[in-house]
C-alpha cells in the first residue's frame, strides 16, 4: 500500500527541484553566454550552446542512469520528443499572431529535415537494433552530435543559415553585455526576432522629469533626480562564479528530480517508462512550452522551429546517445514500446511537413497537435500501458 507520507514529501521535493532547476539552467546559459563572448569564443557556438539545448534533460538522463534507473532516462527521452513538438510547437501555431502571415525561412526547413533524418535513424535502431551493439550506435549518434554542431556552426559562419536566438532566458544578469554586440548572432540578452533591449551599459544616462514636477521640486531633488546613472559593469569571475552556481543547480535538482520520480513511480506503482514519458517529460519541458507561446505571439516562427528542433536534436543524439552507450541497451525496467516510438515518429514528419508544407494552415494543425497529444496522454494510462 502507498505510504501518503512519502508520496507527499517526494511531489514536494519534485516540485522544488523543478524550480532549482529552471533557476540553474537560466544562470548556466547566460553567463556561459558572457563568459564565453569575453573570452573571445564564437557567437554562432554560443547560440548552438545555449539555444534548444536541453542541459536540464541531460542533467535528469545522466542521474537517472546513474542511479541504475535507464528506464526513466529513456521514458524521459522520448516523452519530451513527443512533448516538445505535440505539446510546445503545437502552442506556438495556436498563438501566432493573427495580424500576419506565419512564414517558415530556410533555416527552419533544414533543422526540421536533420531532426526528421535523425528520428527515423533513432526508430529503426530502436526497432530493428540488435542489442549487443546498441553502445557501437549509442557511439554513432554521440559522433553525429558532434558533426551536427560542427557543421551548424561552419554553416553560420558561412552565412548559409542563421543562428538560433538564445531561447531559455532572459535574465536582466545579461544586461551587461547588451551594448558590446550590435552585430548579428545570438545575444544573450534574449533577443526574439530583430527585437533587441535598449543598451543599459552606456557609461551614464539622465532621469529627466516631467516640466512640471522637475519645476515643483526642491534643488535637492531636482540634483538627485537628473544626477547620471552608472551601471557597474560586473567582473569575468563574477560571472564565472554564477556559471559555476548555475552548473551546481542544475546538478542538484537533476539529483533529486530523479530520486524524486523513481520514489514516487514505486510508491504507486506505475513503470518508470511510464512516469518519464509522461509526467517527467510534462514538468521538464515546461520552458519550451512557454518560449513556444511566446514566440508565437511575437510572430516569430524562427525561433519557435530552432527551440523545438534544436531540442529534440540534442535529446535524440547526445542525451540518447549517452543512455545507449552507458546502458548497451539493457534497462533496468524496459523501454519504450512500439506506440511511444510511433507517436514520436509521427510527430515529427508531422512537424516538417508543416515547416516545409503547411504554414497556411498552421493554426488548424496546431489544434490538431494538441489533441493528439492530450489523446496520446490518455491512451498512454488507459491502452499503451494499461496502468
């Protein structure tokens, strides 16, 4: 029987971390961003760092494997593949602005077909794999990782794609850095389209007020309220010291978030596969969710197509790679099925037939994302894993 207790306390500590680690995942990025940008590293590697890439996921893969829980790990995996198009894309369409067409540029088209590639590469191992040499493509996809972001970062320096906007955060830390890059590129200041924040590192600026109030106040007022502002630039171990905080963060939570899980999947005894196809994926994609809602109201599908394929790229090739190489294959409590594989497959040939075809009715497929995905939700308890 289900101690209430237990399952209490570990929602709690779920819920927590979930926070914890939204927290570190904003602070790694951006001062990654600034550090790197001051140590002269390039900004289309910042981007590839920084935009669509799941550090909280991989932070939950690699506790989960090592606390011998690769089920959870690979439910997580594939649950927030789903999630992040069925889930988060399919928000964006819903929400795009009315107010304009909704057009899809040739950057979005080639990330879309490289996760499509990618995807039908991951079902047919998953399908047709042979287990004894699951950790030689486990080592297959880490290496198309590494050529996936070599030749991203070739191709922006080329001019021949653009590079993704920061799409995690937009922590005012980075108004540090907003005046030093007025080229293109990622800038972590959250650009969204060509929308940029006003510089806030100039040396000085004025408060004026109104002619009125400034003639009503007394000279002591009217010296405070028109004496300049300087912003302190901060130091490069300050930020250093928040990347390292951030690391840690992301770290911890990842920690507890998978202890948390495992605990509460045994205490009501549901499969780990079940419990991260489902809820684990829901909580940690909550931020894709958002930027997807966001992005669509700005009428900035670029990002909406980079957030949800750079993510799904990096859980596909690196987070997955890691589990098929660490685990050769054998997980602790079985994997995903034949029906979860499906819906990820499905989902993403129904994503680039959008970017590449579909733009005109984006909206109506939209909807139609987001009822096949609460349908999915349903049938996953009901049918696919009969809980």
């Amino acid at each position: 029987m289900a101690n209430g207790d237990i399952i209490a306390f570990n929602v709690a500590s779920f819920i927590c971390a979930l926070f914890v680690l939204e927290f570190g995942a904003d602070k790694f990025i951006d001062h990654t961003a600034i550090v790197a940008r001051r140590t002269g590293i390039s900004q289309a590697l910042i981007g590839l760092l920084t935009a669509g890439a799941e550090w909280e996921e991989l932070v939950v893969v690699i506790a989960s494997v090592a606390r011998n829980r690769s089920s959870l790990a690979i439910g997580n995996i594939v649950g927030s593949t789903i999630s992040n198009i069925l889930g988060a894309f399919s928000l964006g369409l819903l929400f795009h602005s009315t107010s304009q067409k909704i057009v899809f540029d040739r950057s979005s088209k080639i990330y879309s077909l490289l996760l499509l590639i990618l995807t039908i590469f991951v079902t047919l191992l998953s399908f047709l794999g042979v287990r004894s040499s699951w950790k030689i493509f486990g080592g297959v996809l880490l290496a198309l990782f590494v050529i996936y972001v070599a030749s991203v970062a070739w191709s922006i320096s080329r001019g021949a794609i653009t590079a993704p906007e920061l799409s995690d955060s937009d922590d005012d830390d980075n108004s540090d850095e907003s005046g030093s890059d007025s080229g293109g590129g990622p800038h972590p200041n959250g650009v969204i389209g060509n929308e940029t924040r006003p510089p806030q590192d100039a040396e000085a600026t004025s408060v004026a007020l109104p002619t009125n109030t400034a003639r009503d106040a007394s000279p002591a007022r009217r010296e405070s309220q028109h004496r300049p502002l300087h912003r302190r630039c901060r130091s490069l171990k300050y930020h250093i010291a928040f990347l390292l905080l951030g690391f840690i963060s992301i770290c911890l939570s990842g920690y507890v978030l998978s202890h948390a899980s495992t605990t509460i999947s045994d205490e009501i005894g549901i499969s780990d596969v079940l419990f991260g196809v489902v809820i684990l994926s829901i909580a940690t994609t909550l931020p894709e969710k958002f930027i997807a809602v966001l992005s669509g109201v700005r009428g900035h599908a670029g990002i909406l197509v980079a957030n949800t394929v750079g993510s799904n790229i990096f859980l596909l090739a690196l987070c997955m790679g890691i589990v098929l190489v660490v685990t050769a294959g054998e997980f602790d409590a079985g994997s995903v099925n034949a029906a979860e594989l499906g819906v990820m497959m499905a989902s993403t040939v129904a994503l680039t037939g959008t970017v590449w075809f579909g733009a005109n009715w984006s909206r109506w497929i939209g909807g139609a994302m987001l009822m096949a995905y609460v349908t999915f939700l349903v049938l996953e308890f009901t049918l696919i894993r009969k809980v």
